[in-house]
C-alpha cells in the first residue's frame, strides 16, 4: 500500500510539473517582445503562419524558451545532486565556487578582449573553462591523503570561491567602460538566447544530467554515509568526483552562455524533496522538470513585471522569489536545531 501511494504521488508530481511547463512554454513563445495569439503562434510553430509571425516564434520566442527549459534543468538536477552530496538542503550548484569561477572568466573577456575570437564566443569560453577549473582546485586543495572528505571539500569551495569573487570585483574595477557588461552577466539574462548557442548548451547539459540520473542508486546509498555506501559496494570516490564533475559540467554550461542565475538549483530541488522524498531516482528527474518550468516563469515575469523599463535580468526574479524561501529555510534550521 505504502509503495502504491508513493507511486501515485510520484506521479501527481511529474504531472503537474508538466502542466506548469506546458503553460508557461504557451505564455512565453506568445506574450514575448510583440504579443501572439495562441493560434498566431501554434500557426507559426508549423510553419504555416505570417511570415513576422514566424521570425517572432523561431528567431526570437522560441530560443528563449528552449535556453531556459535547458538551464533551468540543468541548475534544477545540479542542485539535487548537490544537497544530496553534502547532505545539506542549502546547498546548490554554486557551493562550491563554481560561479564565482565562471564570474572571473566571463570578466576576463569583457576587461581583455581576446583578439581572434569576438565577445560572443570568447566570454562563453573562458567562463566555461574558468569554472570547471575552479572545481578541479577545490578538489585538489580538498585532497588529504587521497581521500576527499566533505566537510574539507565544502570549506575549500567556501575559500576558493571567496577569493574569485573578490578577483572579479578587481577586474570590475578596472573594467573601465566595460564595468557595465560584468555587472549585467553576473546578474543572469537570456539574451544570448539564439540556436548557435543553445546547440552548445544543449548537449552539454543533456550529458552532464544523464550521467547524474544514470548514478542516483549510488547516490542514494552515499546519502547514508560513506561508511554505509561502501558497505553496498559503492565506490564512493569514484562516484562522488563523477557526480562533481558532471554537475560541475551542467553549471558552467548554463552560465558561461546565461550567467550567474541563482537560487533554481537551491529552492526546486528542496521543494521536490518536501513533496516527493529523498528517492533520488524519482527527485532527479523531477529536479529536471522543476528547475525547466521554474526558470521558465521567471523569465514570463522578467518580461512583463516592469513593461515601462524593459526586461529585467532573469536573475533578479529568481532571486526575488528564491531569497525570501531561502531565509524561510534558515529559519526552520535553527528552529530545528535550537538556536532559539
């Protein structure tokens, strides 16, 4: 009976994170930069609309929704694999400094243009590379005696991604009048939405998920220690440095190309494992859905929450709705834990 139940809710949950994915999907490729009805965009869609019609969905609308369904998937499964890893419900793709990382080579670029690669690709590049090198520092830093405990790995990342951040308020400062471009993609927009850029995303993101959900029964045993875990034949390091590397992949990813959005990975994941349990053969899937439709109603609310000053950066929404749940959660902790 018991499993019975938790199938059928399991199943609620996908169901409705579906639904919230398909309305949102319908809002954002209609009430985007020129209002479409439902019928002007399904038209669109098959090719068989107006020609200005058909510009709108496919040039503009479109890449827009397909950028945030991959980035809001990927933060959302990232940031389950995250607190699982840790143990830790406040925990999300960035804990580890990775965007800080992804922060200081995106401010490289746009400080010191690289000479033969223009703004678009280079930014994306060096803040791709840059972050998955911060992961491999806090990694090695975390090191002791070819063991990686986490408590060392989660202060590294806390170190490590403390002085990224005060390099890229260095480069900020001697941006001149690029200042402006840093503090815009450390904010988080969709503007580099367009299909050269999410054929890159895309398949990187896909790679990194599947490796994630593909290790979920591992991860579900390491949750109970590694002590336990290994007990069951897990190799824990192996597991645990694949797990670090494929989130570590999907985050830098998503923001060398969108930059630093915050909270998805943090307030989607916890949510689902309130809802769902701590199954993460059934909450890394969901991650992926929530975190798609998540995004993707921020982003309908960057659109049309301030009309008379344009859209704002997507990550000023997530973080508006985000903080407010993440001071919810520290309040329960210390309620839980008596602080009071």
């Amino acid at each position: 009976m018991e499993g019975a139940a938790k199938r059928r809710r399991t199943t609620t949950v996908f169901a409705t994170l579906f639904l919230i994915l398909f309305f949102f999907m319908v809002l954002d490729l209609t009430q985007a930069f020129i209002p479409l009805t439902f019928q002007e965009a399904f038209w669109a869609l098959l090719g068989r609309g107006t020609e200005i019609n058909e510009i709108i969905v496919w040039r503009m609308n479109l890449p827009r929704v397909m950028m945030a369904i991959c980035v809001g998937a990927g933060l959302g499964i990232a940031g389950a694999v995250m607190q699982a890893l840790f143990r830790n419900p406040m925990a999300s793709p960035y804990i580890l400094g990775l965007s800080s990382g992804a922060s200081v080579g995106a401010a490289i670029g746009l400080t010191f243009p690289l000479p033969f690669l223009p703004p678009m690709f280079a930014i994306p590049l060096l803040a791709f590379v840059t972050c998955m090198a911060t992961l491999f520092l806090v990694y090695s830093i975390s090191s002791v005696g070819g063991k990686v405990p986490t408590e060392t790995l989660l202060l590294a990342g806390i170190a490590v991604g403390s002085l990224l951040s005060a390099l890229v308020s260095l480069l900020t400062y001697m941006a001149g009048e690029q200042m402006a471009g840093i503090v815009y993609w450390t904010m988080g927009n969709l503007t580099n939405a367009k299909w050269e850029n999410f054929f890159v995303v895309g398949p990187l993101i896909f790679a990194g998920s599947m490796i994630m959900v593909s290790s979920s029964r591992d991860l579900n045993a390491m949750m109970l220690g590694d002590a336990h875990a290994q007990d069951l034949g897990v190799e824990v390091k192996s597991v645990r440095l694949q797990l670090l590397v494929a989130s570590a992949l999907v985050t830098a990813a998503a923001v060398a190309f969108v930059g630093v959005i915050g909270f998805v990975g943090l307030v989607v994941p916890h949510i689902l494992r309130i809802v769902m349990g701590p199954d993460n053969r059934a909450l890394l899937p969901a991650s992926i859905v929530g975190g798609a439709a998540f995004l993707l109603m921020c982003d309908y609310i960057s659109r049309v929450i301030a009309p008379s000053i344009g859209i704002l950066p997507i990550g000023i929404v997530t973080a508006l709705i985000g903080a407010p749940y993440f001071i919810y959660l520290l309040r329960r902790r210390r309620s839980e834990v008596g602080w009071d």
